[in-house]
C-alpha cells in the first residue's frame, strides 16, 4: 500500500508533466444566454489552463480559519455535552420528509437533510428559505442542508426557473466554453444561490475520472484524464472552501465505466493500479485543498474487496484514510440504492455502513436505520467511541462552514 505522499506526488507528477487532453463534448449542447455578466466575460477569455485562472482577483480573502486541530478539540468538547442518542443521530443525511420535517429533527437532533428536486417544485427562494430556516428552529444542532447540485444533468435547484433563468451548465460544457475560470466563478455563483436559501451543503463536485462518452458517468463528470481532473477538483473545492460552502467529493473510489447504481449491482473488475495511478489522483488533489467530506459509492471493487459493496467495505475505508490520508466525514450513498437493497435489508446496511467506518449516512428510512444502529451500540456490536469519532467529525464540519462557533 502506498503512503498519502505517493499519491501526492502521482498528482504533482500528473500535473506538471501531462498536457491538456482533447475531449469529445459532442453530446453536451449548451447555449450561454443564461450566463452572468462574469461568467460570460470568462467565456470571452477563452479556456485557461493556468492555476492562476481558477482564483477570483476581485473577491477579498476571509480572515485565516484555526488549524484543524482547534476544531476536533472544540468539536470534541461540543460533543461531550451530547447524548449517545444524539450522537447516533448526527451520524444521519436523512432525506428531508415530505411532512413533519421540523419535528422528526426537533425529537431526534438530525446532523442533516438532503433535498430532492420534489423540495423546490412550485416553491421561490423565499418559502425554502423560510422553510428550511424552520428546520434549523427545530434543531438543537444546527443542521446541514444539503443538495446535488452538480451542473447539466443533476440540477436540484437550478431546474426550477423561480431560482435561476437557466440550469447550470454541465463541467465538460463551462470548460470547453471558459476554461477553468469559468469553472470556477460557476461554483462561486452556485455557492452564492445555495447559501441565499439556507443550503450550506453541495453534493458535489464528481471526481469520477471518465474520458468515454458511453459511461453513465461521463455527462456528470470532467470528462477528461486524471491530471485534468484533479485540477477542476482542485479549482472547485478551493472556491468553494473560500465561500465557506460545504462539499462531498463522489464518487469513491472512482466510477469508472461501471453501471449505475441506482437500479442495482455494479462489479468493478479494474486492478488497483488503475485506481492508483488515476481514480485515486482526483480525491487526493481535492484533499490537499481542504475537502471536507467523500462520498463512497455502492461498487463491489473485487481489488479491493470482491464481497462488500464499497460503501459497506472496511477496506476501502481503510484505503481512503491510511492510504490517502483523509481525516474528514466520509459518508455512504443513499442506503435504499438497488445495488444495497438488493444486496442487504436496509436495517443491516445502517449496521454495515457504520461498521466499515463510515461517519455519516445517506438514508430515506431514517427512523428505521437509526434505531437500527443505536441498538448495535446498545448491544456492542458498534462501540461507543466509534459512535463519538464520527460525531467529532461531523461536528467540526459543521465548525468549518459556519454552523457552529469553535468555542476555545
């Protein structure tokens, strides 16, 4: 296994040596009329290929934020004051229910909901903001919110014309028509909109390393090599570390040409040195900026491990922190996905997930799978200072955007 600086130094390695490659964008028609004035005077610049495009020059720099360790030790005290109940409770991205949302948060201290497009149907920015501000009332916690915003075809929010004229563009798309600079004064104005509405939380962006349009994931993701796309994560978190928004890198350990999990199994047959010397380069650029949060997918990756999908694989964990270095929330897919359900009961996959190591977890049967893991804490099948590691976690996430104050 290779140490955290290996695959640091594969990144820099791939950056400084690899050129920009061609991609096919045949399949992605954008037009620019609903472009901002900056996006559009970044289209006019052309693509840019220097790091220097993706910093903002007209935006004042926020005042340094403390050292990480000054947040897990005030996140540790944070959670001393919570109950085991709550802790297990934290560990919880539960979709926001369709009713009484305010009170399942206000009984059981939710660590987040994400919304679905169904959240903003018929709705302005003022009824969420009023809305999603009732949740944060109920909460003794302050809570993430959070959506899949990602661009082109996975637009929560921006599919809805009472938030923006047009739906974000697709990352292959912004590139191609204003490089890095484009990208990165995309996600400054996605963070913004996001943020005016009380959502502190994008699932995004894909790190997925995909340069064939036949993949399912290729519309979603950069659509270029592993150097180019570790330098679109790295232009994406950094905007979005200085804008104080929340981020969940996906989909780990890397898509690749695998099918969608959403309607069952995906076995990924690749070898690890693929993963090592690609899908892994773009998690660890995003890493080295500051990400927050990663996103592990449903895949069965037999190199890794050929009986455990990856978001319920001790192993791919294991890669994730000792390998890349990563120290901050990992987090499942949604637990109701076919390629878990058809894989597991929903009650147990709560169980597996946290016992792989993961700190929080997507789920649509919230009531159900947190009762399912606090009783695998009662029974020790979970122990207790796993349960508060991850709260720790969470908690100083939730220190680094905002939500919470990190009291010395």
């Amino acid at each position: 296994m290779i140490k955290q600086t290996t695959v640091l130094l594969f990144v820099l390695l791939f950056l400084a040596g690899t050129a920009a490659c061609g991609h096919n964008s045949d399949h992605l028609v954008e037009d620019t009329s609903g472009m901002t004035q900056a996006q559009a005077s970044a289209t006019q610049n052309g693509a840019s290929d220097t790091d220097s495009a993706a910093q903002s020059t007209d935006t004042v720099q926020p005042d340094p934020m403390p050292d990480r360790a000054d947040y897990t030790q005030a996140a540790e005290r944070y959670v001393n004051n919570l109950s085991l109940e709550a802790q297990v409770a934290q560990m919880f991205f539960a979709r926001c229910p369709e009713v009484d949302a305010a009170a399942l948060t206000d009984e059981y201290n939710i660590g987040g909901y994400i919304l679905f497009g169904r959240d903003f149907e018929g709705q302005t920015r003022d009824s969420v903001s009023a809305t999603i501000q009732s949740y944060q009332d109920a909460a003794a916690t302050p809570m993430l919110i959070g959506v899949d915003e990602e661009g082109g075809t996975v637009v929560r929010i921006s599919s809805n014309p009472n938030f923006r004229a047009e739906r974000f563009y697709a990352p292959q798309s912004l590139y191609d028509k204003g490089g890095f600079e484009l990208i990165a004064s995309d996600t400054k104005e996605k963070d913004e909109l996001l943020a005016s509405i009380g959502v502190n939380v994008n699932f995004a962006p894909v790190c997925d390393v995909s340069t064939d349009p036949n993949d399912f994931i290729n519309a979603r993701a950069f659509g270029q090599d592993a150097a180019q796309t570790s330098k679109y994560v790295r232009t994406v978190v950094s905007q979005m570390v200085e804008d104080g928004m929340g981020m969940v890198l996906k989909h780990f350990p890397g898509y690749g040409n695998n099918v969608d999990t959403h309607t069952g199994i995906a076995i990924d047959e690749r070898p690890i040195e693929t993963f090592r010397t690609s899908d892994f380069l773009p998690f660890a650029a995003g890493i080295e900026v500051g990400a927050q949060s990663i996103l592990v997918s449903h895949n069965i990756v037999n190199c890794m491990d050929s009986t455990l999908p990856a978001s319920l694989s001790p192993a791919v964990h294991d890669i994730l922190r000792n390998e890349l270095g990563f120290d901050g929330v990992i987090i499942t897919d949604d637990l109701i996905m076919e390629a878990i359900t058809g894989y597991t009961g929903g009650e147990s996959a709560a169980v597996l997930a946290v016992q792989a190591g993961n700190d929080m977890l997507i789920s649509s049967d919230f009531v159900t799978q947190y009762n399912a893991v606090l009783a695998a804490v009662e029974d020790g099948t979970i122990s207790e200072e796993q349960i508060r590691a991850s709260a720790v976690r969470v908690i100083r996430w939730k220190m680094q955007i905002g939500l919470l104050e990190p009291v010395r």
